[in-house]
C-alpha cells in the first residue's frame, strides 16, 4: 500500500471506486489509513502488530462526539495516541472488546432494574384489591351497619372513579376533586371521604402507604344538617294502628316497592301488585293483594319504639343475651362497641309474648331459616309508612326507620331526662351526640329563668313577691 502525504484537499477529492475500497496510508503517522468503499463510506483505521505477534490487526478510529468522520488532524492525534498504547502492551481491540462488554453488563444491568422496578410496581395494590381485603377486615372488627356504610360508599362513589389507582399514587387532590364532584349530595361525600380515610389509614399500617401520607387529610367536609324528623303523638298513633293492621288484616305492597325493577321473583310481584318484571306499561291491580306481615317483623318495628335501639341492634339480639328479670339486653356488636342496654315495661311485655323457635338463637329468628335473623324489614316498613301516611315526596320530611330512635331521644328529652341519662339509654358514646335533643330539654336552667321571671311579673304587677331580698350588709 502506498504511503503518501495526506491532505484535506487530497481527502475531499477522493470519490467512491466501483467496486471494493479505495484504501491510502498516511507517511505522517505509520499505520494510518484512509479508506473509502464503493458505497462511499469513509472511515479512519490503524494497522499495527502487537510486540511478540506475527498477526497484522486493524483498528477502526471512533467518529468525533457528532458521529461524524475525524478530520486529518484529529485522526494523526489520535492515531499517536493509539500508537503510545500499542508501544506500552496495550491492544486497542481488547479495550474496545472491553468497553463493549462493560456496556453490555451496564445494559443488562439496567434491563434488570427496570424488570424489577415493573414487577415491584405491579405487585403494588390497586384501591380496588386493597378494599377487598380491607372489608373484610373491617366485617371482622367493626359493626355490621358500620361495614355496610363502608362497602356502599366504596362501590358507589370511590372505586368507579380511583379503583384502577395504585394506592400509593392516591393523592390529596384525587381526593378532594371526588369530593368536590358530590356537592349535591354533602352527606354522602362527606360518608365517602370518612370511609377512604378510614381505608388509608388501614392502608399505611397494613405497609401500602409510607406512614402519615393519608390523602383525605386537609379535604374539608361540606356543611350537614342533621335530620330533626321526630314522629308526634298523632303520628305514632297511626303507626301502632298500621302495625296492628299489619298483622292481623295485611297491608298492601308500598307503591314504592311496587315499582322497584328488582328484589322480588316475577310470579310473587304479579301475584301482589299485578305488575310482572318489566312490563311497565301494564297498569297495577285496583286491589292490591294484602300481606299479612310476620310476627316477628312487627315486633321488631315495636321494641325500636319501646327502646330507641338502632334497627340493627334488634334485629340480631339473641335469647341468650337476655336478661328480663334484671330488664337488661346485652348488644354484642353495635356501632360504638358491645354494650348493655335497659329494657323498658312495654319492651318486657312484648319479648315475653314473643314465641320461642327451638334451635334458633335469635329473638327474631327468619321464617324461612330460623338459624338466621330477620334482617332489616324494609317491605313492612314502607307498607307501614305508607298506611301512616308518612311516605313523603321529601326526603327530608320522609319517616326512615332510624327516625323512630330520634323519636325516643326526642321524647325523653321532653319528658326531662337529663342528656347523659338518654346518652345511655340510647347508647351513645358520647353525650355530645344526644345534644341534637338539647333544645327540647327542660333542666334546672328552665326552673331558674321561670323562678327568678315569675317574681320579676309580680312585682311588675304590684302584688306581693316571694323572693326574700339578699341584704349585702348584714347588722350584727
């Protein structure tokens, strides 16, 4: 190969042969060349021979930063360089064989960790598979209406919209705008945002949120007005009467449940209401068949009103829980944890008229399986809501079943009853929640502004006062 001077210009004018490669050394730096192959590729190459080797071997010099071809001057420099290496025992090729598979083991490396990072990101738990597990820790732990609540409000509000997240990732502000986005319904945000918090608590102790990141803190609860639906004396009148009907006559399907698409077989609903599934065009029978309702159903709905227990605390009371001698009935599970409760008269007289099922542990065992409870009477309730006349078209004046327990705080209220006495009545925690009944409480504050406005009166009037005046001065 002949060895020439090699300039720019020379280089620039060099074309492409047609065919194999046009190749000159460099009589500037030994071992330098130029080549150029039929397809125009030009390139930098060094020819050496490693001391003790016979082999001639080649070495490719690297395109500049650019990816573009070392100019003349930079190819001699780095050809020196090269040469410097070859002269200490160092192969070029090995290091660049070197080079290469670090950046192989570098690669695989990087391969690895995001394999591992994917794979630990998928293992992480979707709100969706977190709430499963999590409800089930809470019908554990918790009261069957608190877990209830929970469920409802994950199903309905929560998991539609956030079930895909991983938990993790939930922030604040997912949460504020889920919260934001049920303004018209305040008291069932309000319902869903204590139900996630409660979950992502769970969640950092259950190790699938760092600690103290729950994202319902700081996301402000929209104002509730508390239902003040308390039934008077007239209306409890007609719910006794409608009770009474209940089960002696029947009462005829709500109209309400008459219309529900789901929740009762086609051959029953045509035979109570003359209404099949679906056929919404055919109108209703004029007379209704009566349902005569169950004994223990209609009991259940009185001792609510003899007790002021939440429906769920009647419906599941056991026989073994029962002590009529002492009138005291033991709640295993209720809202604020086990607890025990007075029975009132009426109440003793009507779970003594209450028949006993042999093998069933419930004092309101189910028909159809008496090793289970009746549950909540819904139908019986909107049969009687409706023979009351207390099916209203506004939900805030609508009678629910809860408001009979309202209802029973109300009237011990009005009677005079401390509110820590109807607290313990009731069975609430805390005292401050039977002030809802505050304003209907008459106390030793009532007595005193009637004393002290009476006398104020009959002085005004002229007429002799009761009061004996308190001398700041007395005479020894």
């Amino acid at each position: 190969m002949p060895r020439v001077e090699l300039t720019t210009k020379l280089l620039e004018s060099l074309t492409a042969p047609k065919a194999g490669r046009l190749e000159l050394a460099d009589a500037k730096c030994t071992g330098l060349e130029y080549r150029i192959t039929a397809a125009g590729v030009r390139s930098w190459c060094l020819r050496y021979r490693m001391t003790g080797s016979r082999t001639m071997q080649r070495y490719t010099l690297k395109p500049d930063d650019k990816g573009e071809l070392l100019p003349l001057a930079a190819a001699r420099v780095r050809g020196e360089a090269l040469r410097a290496l070859i002269r200490d025992g160092r192969d070029p090729a090995l290091a660049v064989q070197q080079e290469k598979a670090d950046v192989a083991l570098k690669l695989a490396a990087t391969r690895a960790e995001t394999a591992r990072l994917t794979a630990a990101d998928d293992a992480l738990p979707t709100l969706d598979a977190l709430t499963k597990r999590w409800l089930r820790h809470v019908e554990a732990t918790r009261a069957p209406s608190t877990a209830d609540g929970y469920r409802r409000s994950m199903a309905l509000h929560v998991l539609p919209t956030l079930g895909a997240t991983k938990v993790c990732d939930l922030e604040r502000k997912h949460v504020a705008a889920l919260h934001e986005a049920m303004t018209a319904k305040p008291i069932g945000a309000n319902k869903m945002l204590a139900a996630l918090s409660v979950l992502m608590s769970w969640a950092e102790q259950d190790g699938a949120r760092p600690t103290n990141t729950n994202p319902c803190f700081g996301v402000h609860r929209f104002a509730e007005v508390k239902r003040q639906r308390f039934l008077t004396h007239e209306e409890l009148q007609r719910v006794g009467a409608a009770l009474v009907t209940a089960e002696t006559i029947g009462l005829p399907v709500s109209d309400v449940m008459a219309k529900k698409p789901r929740g009762m077989s086609k051959k029953r609903r045509a035979a109570l209401t003359g209404r099949t599934r679906g056929a919404d065009k055919k109108p209703p029978q004029p007379k209704q068949r009566l349902v005569k309702a169950d004994t223990f159903a209609v009991a259940a709905i009185r001792l609510m009103l003899f007790s002021g227990w939440r429906l769920h605390e009647v419906v599941t009371t056991r026989w073994s829980d029962v002590n009529l001698t002492l009138r005291v009935v033991h709640h295993r599970t209720t809202k604020t944890g086990a607890t025990s409760r007075p029975v009132s008269l009426p109440a003793v007289e009507l779970l003594k008229a209450l028949p006993r099922i042999d093998g069933s542990p419930w004092v309101f065992p189910a028909s159809r399986d008496p090793k289970q409870h009746i549950g909540k009477p819904r139908r019986l309730w909107d049969a009687v809501r409706q023979a009351a006349g207390l099916m209203s078209a506004d939900k805030a004046d609508r009678v629910v079943p809860h408001d009979l327990r309202h209802t029973v705080g109300a009237m011990g209220a009005t009677a005079g009853l401390s509110l820590p006495v109807i607290a313990s009545m009731l069975g609430h925690k805390q005292v401050s929640t039977t002030e809802r009944y505050s304003h209907l409480h008459r106390d030793a504050r009532h007595d005193a502004a009637d004393l002290v406005a009476e006398e104020i009166a009959a002085a005004m009037r002229g007429t002799k006062t009761a009061v004996t005046p308190i001398d700041r001065k007395k005479k020894a």
